[in-house]
C-alpha cells in the first residue's frame, strides 16, 4: 500500500497540481496580483464616494451607483483582458506588435478626424454608454512595439541608429496624441521610452536629447495654438495658485479644493462616505476620475493615503524583480517599460493633487475611473505576468 500511495499521480488541487514546476500556470506571481487586486477594490470605494452626490449637467437626480456599476464592468471586462495577455507566450505579443502599433497609429488619426470633441480635445470614440480612448491602448502597443525592437540588439551600449528608429516608434503616436490635444497621456510615452532605453544601454546625452525634443515640442505646440485654451490654463493656474484672475478662478480652485480635502482628512480620515469636500456638489468636479487621491486622504486620511502608496510600492518592486528575473532581454524592457509607466502616472496624478505638478488629468493606476484606462493597465500588468510565468525556457 504504501508504494502504491507513493507511485499515485499527484491530484489537480492547489498547490499540488500536475503540471511541471516550470509551466506558466504554476508560476503566476500572487502578490502582484493581490496588490492589484486591492487597488482595484479601494478604486470601486473611491469611485463610489466620489460621485454619487454629484450631479451631471441638467441632471435633478445624483448618479449614485452609476459610475460605480460601470467600473465595475470595466472591472470585468480588464481582467477578462489580462487573462487573455498572460494566455499567449509574450514572444507571440512581440510578433504581432507592429500590426497592433498600426492599428494603434490608425485610430490615433481617425480621433482626430471624427472623435468625440469634450473641452476642446478629441480624445475619444462615443459609442454611447462607452468611450474609447486610443491614447490609453497606445501605452500597450506602443510598449510591446519598443520593447521588441530594442531586444533585437544584445550589445551593452545602444547604438545611435537604433537610438533613432526606437524614437521614431515612440514619436509617430506621441505626435498624434498631442495633436488631439493630450499632453498628459504624451508625456506617459515620453517617460516610457527615457526608462527603456536608459536601462537598454542608451547614453545619457540621448536621454538628455529626448527631454530637449519633448520640452521643444511642447513649446511649439504652445506657440502655434495646438493646446487649447483650456490646457494653458491648466498650466497658467499652477504657475499662479494664488491667483485672483477671474479667467483662473476656476481653475485655481479645483486645484486648492483637492489640497483642502487632503488636509482636512487629519490621520486617519474622515470616515468612508464622510468627506464634506468630496460630497459637495461640485467643489473638485470629475473627481471620481481626475482627483480620487484627494477623496481617499480626506475620508481615509494619511493613513490611507500610505496604504494606498505602500501597494503602489509593492507592484513596483514585484514589477521589477520581474524584470530581473526574465529569460531574456525582450522580457526585462516590457517589465520596465510597464515599471515606468505606472510609476509616471502614480507620481503625476498625486502630485498634481498635492499641488506640485501641473493638473493633466492622468488617472490613478487601477483607481480612477475609466474603462480604457482600467482595461490597459490589467494589459500591462498581464504582460509583466507573462514574463514572470514563462521565466523558464
């Protein structure tokens, strides 16, 4: 009996599964996952708290449960997402990444010619209940198309050329997104490839070059009226957040109500639910998408807030010891192509809160509403998991 209990077959259950040690599905990184996970669930409380006393333009009812339930299917619909990236090995993504980078480059244009208009940007595509917004894809593709033409050089040092053709990648899509005007989702694929080619072996005069062309870009952009009235102003009322100009009022005081919120939150906060800021009826508008930090430091207070960063933190580390780990460079450039992505948008969307950065309207990873934004960054987190599961050649 007992060798017939030793020769046994192990059975499905977890932990003691039949597949090999070095199969993808046993390799899956649970803490990633359960970091993401709880981001998630804090971002369905934020949306939720952050918008059902608000109420929309002519509306007489708040939208309660509205935002909410569509974050949910959101919800549903990225991890359906993320399962689907983690299921193909991401060899298969890298050779498929110059079709998706065309498709990308091609919605990119047709925005521009018949998205939806909203404050003077064309952003998005209306599909009635959705909006689609091709700038938040972009970060996938344009990523995976980056990160795969980098890896077909295994020299130490990046060579100037490719220097050049990987800022030609990058550059078609940033051009377009700018022309939308989106200077915020911009500037994610600006800090993107600064941190793939520098960790590619790029010396430091091109990173240098690639701030020089950004800041020169921005400014021509300025110059000949490609951002519109309503991003300068943006810029304008952080450079002045003192400001008592009638035409900045509005502006300023978004910016102010965010860092009130923030203080009034104390320690431990003002409770769920509980944040007068955050209730009021227009004090911090699209907060639930714009300004969640400012609702979880005033309701969840400093605590809160280090909670919230502390899995932040988490992703980041695990996303770079992924990187590490990797079987091959291909591997290591999405890790860190995806690590600076989210790290630019953390930093950008609490700091514009704090007060310390320009307002761009970049979401919070994995809190701030948003369908495209919800489902891309699962899709990059499903790349990082692909490479953790398939480290094993």
């Amino acid at each position: 009996m007992p060798i017939a209990v030793l020769q046994r077959r192990p059975n499905s259950g977890l932990g003691n599964i039949r597949s090999s040690p070095g199969s993808p599905t046993r390799n899956i990184d649970w803490v990633l996952m359960l970091a993401v996970s709880l981001l998630s669930l804090i971002g369905l409380a934020i949306v939720y708290t952050a918008s059902r006393t608000k109420f929309g333009p002519g509306d007489t009812v708040p939208f309660g449960f509205q935002f909410v339930t569509r974050q949910e299917i959101f919800l549903i619909g990225a991890v359906i997402t993320m399962v689907v990236v983690m299921s193909f090995d991401y060899e298969w993504w890298k050779d498929h990444a110059r079709f998706l980078y065309g498709v990308t480059v091609m919605l990119l244009v047709l925005v521009l010619l018949v998205g939806a208009v909203s404050g003077g940007a064309s952003l998005s595509f209306d599909l009635g209940p959705l909006k689609i917004q091709p700038a938040e894809f972009a970060k996938f593709t344009v990523l995976l198309t980056l990160a795969g033409y980098l890896a077909e050089d295994r020299s130490d040092e990046l060579q100037y050329h490719r220097f050049i053709v990987g800022l030609a990648i990058v550059g078609v899509p940033i051009a377009l997104i700018i022309l939308q005007p989106d200077l915020g989702s911009s500037s994610v694929l600006v800090a993107m490839v600064m941190g793939t080619m520098l960790v590619a072996g790029a010396k430091a005069r091109y990173i240098a070059l690639i701030s020089v062309l950004s800041a020169s870009t921005l400014g021509a952009a300025l110059v000949t009226g490609l951002v519109n009235d309503y991003q300068i102003a943006r810029f304008t009322a952080f450079f002045n957040q003192n400001s008592t100009d009638v035409a900045l009022r509005d502006y300023v005081y978004q910016g102010r109500n965010a860092i009130r919120a923030l203080a009034t939150g104390g320690i431990w906060g003002k409770g769920w639910l509980q944040g007068s800021i955050t209730r009021a009826k227009s004090d911090i508008p699209v907060q639930w998408a714009d300004f969640p930090f400012s609702a979880i430091g005033e309701e969840f207070g400093l605590v809160g807030c280090g909670v919230v960063l502390g899995l932040y933190a988490i992703v980041l580390v695990r996303t770079w010891r992924i990187a590490h780990l990797s079987r091959d460079l291909l591997g290591t450039y999405i890790c860190v192509a995806v690590f600076t992505v989210l790290l630019w948008q953390m930093f950008q969307n609490a700091a514009m809160t704090l007060g310390v950065m320009p307002i761009t309207g970049l979401p919070l990873p994995f809190i701030s509403y948003g369908g495209s934004g919800i489902v891309t960054f699962f899709a990059l987190v499903g790349l990082v998991q692909n490479v953790h599961m398939r480290r094993y050649r």
